[in-house]
C-alpha cells in the first residue's frame, strides 16, 4: 500500500490534476490518497471532496498549521500504508501505470519472496500549470543512491523519492524553505537498501514555495549539508557549481 500526501492551501487552481492522476491508477486498490490542507479559503477543499470522497480509503482533513512542513508531518502521522509518497498541489504522477509498474518491480511475480528496499526512487519531468512538458528534471537520478549522494546536490527529487513509512522521520521544522533536503538524507541514512526503479515517476509543476523563495531556500540547502557533510567540503563543492555555472553561461 502507498499512502499518497498532498498538502495544500489555497490550490485551487492546480490541486484537481494531482487528485486526478492518483484517482486515475490503475492500481488504485493500492493507495491510500491523504489530502492534508491548511483551512483554505478559496475552492480547494469544495474540488477535494468531489473526487476523493465517493473514493475509499482516503483522507481529508482541514486545519490551520504552522506551515508547509507541519502539514506534511501531519500527512506522515496520517498515514498507514507500507510507503508513504508525497505529491503537491499541481504534481502529478507519470501516467495512469505509474502504481501498477512500481508493484510489479517490488513484487516481480507471486513466487519471488525478496524483502522490499527501504526507498524506492526515479526520475522527474517538469510541467507547466497546464500539465504541458517542459524538460527532464537536469539533476538526474544516479544509479546507485545512498545518503551522500546529496553532497553534489537534491540528486531526487521529493515527488520521485518514496519511503518505508517504518523508517520515515518527521520533518525538522527548523527548516522553513528546504526541509524536504534534510528529511531526504535521514531517510537514506536509516536505510538498508535503496532501490532505482528507472521510472520516471512524477510531473512537477515548475513553481511553488522553494522557487519563490529560491534565496531562503538555498541558505537552508548550505546549512543542511554542512551538517551533514563538513563546512570546507560543502564550501569547496558550492564554489565548484558556481564556476561550473559561469563557463556554462559563457558557451
């Protein structure tokens, strides 16, 4: 079972797709879809429960919440399937297989007894707010993953990196903008083993809280992986991106 979270406020312009492409799967008998929302004011929760409620095994649920993390927390504490897989507002998964394709790499046939991996992550595709292509995530996944793997940056991302609800930690609310980077790395940290489903797993929407407040955010990401990885290190590494950066502006 995946338990799907969105969290949302005020989305009522983008929240019907993402409802849309997890109502739409296949193997819809296998989710558990959370819509976790921080008492919109707007249409959000009207457009919510026309889809979801007729649907079994969901969760609505509308309150105030410190913030976006707060409200994932939330979801996660929500949640009871074996994987929980976070989905914004305005995301979408891949296509309507996408479900149904992960379950037949976990679950290869009925007479192959393997332990499911810890994580299980993919690609990622941007869109548009209509849903239209824009380009392959440029941050590729890697073939093998583990947790220091992030030190040349969010190699994953959130919408393609799906966890263990076992193994799954609260998000560190000291963190306003960049959070999700934190959480990543202790997933991977508390993990035994990682799993490259070669999928492209999810569609994101080329906007929202770290693009608006894209400066914030990278303070955070520095500080996060100077924790995790030393000061002189990730210093090094942040002045090779930005050199990287400027002959690449240059061709």
């Amino acid at each position: 079972m995946f338990s799907i979270i969105t969290v949302t406020y005020n989305a009522e312009a983008t929240i019907e797709r993402t409802i849309r492409s997890v109502m739409s799967q296949t193997a819809l008998e296998h989710i558990e879809y959370i819509i976790i929302d921080g008492a919109s004011t707007d249409n959000t929760m009207a457009i919510a429960r026309n889809h979801v409620l007729p649907t079994a095994n969901c969760q609505l649920r509308t309150e105030p919440d410190q913030g976006l993390y707060d409200a994932m927390n939330k979801g996660l504490q929500a949640a009871t399937g074996d994987y929980v897989w976070f989905l914004n507002a305005g995301d979408t998964l891949h296509d309507n297989n996408t479900i149904a394709q992960l379950l037949s790499i976990l679950h290869p046939s009925p007479f192959t007894l393997h332990p499911s991996p810890d994580i299980i992550y993919g690609e990622t595709d941007i869109v548009d707010k209509h849903g239209n292509f824009i380009a392959h995530r440029r941050l590729k996944a890697p073939k093998q993953l583990n947790w220091k793997s992030f030190r040349m940056g969010m190699l994953v991302s959130h919408q393609s990196f799906i966890v263990k609800r076992s193994i799954a930690p609260l998000y560190n609310l000291q963190y306003r903008f960049s959070a999700d980077v934190d959480w990543c790395i202790r997933c991977m940290k508390a993990a035994r083993t990682i799993q490259n489903s070669h999928l492209i797993l999810s569609d994101y929407l080329n906007e929202g809280l770290t693009t608006a407040n894209r400066k914030a955010s990278l303070k955070e990401r520095f500080a996060i992986m100077v924790n995790y990885y030393g000061w002189l290190p990730t210093a090094f590494r942040h002045l090779w991106f930005f050199i990287r950066f400027l002959f690449a502006g240059t061709k």
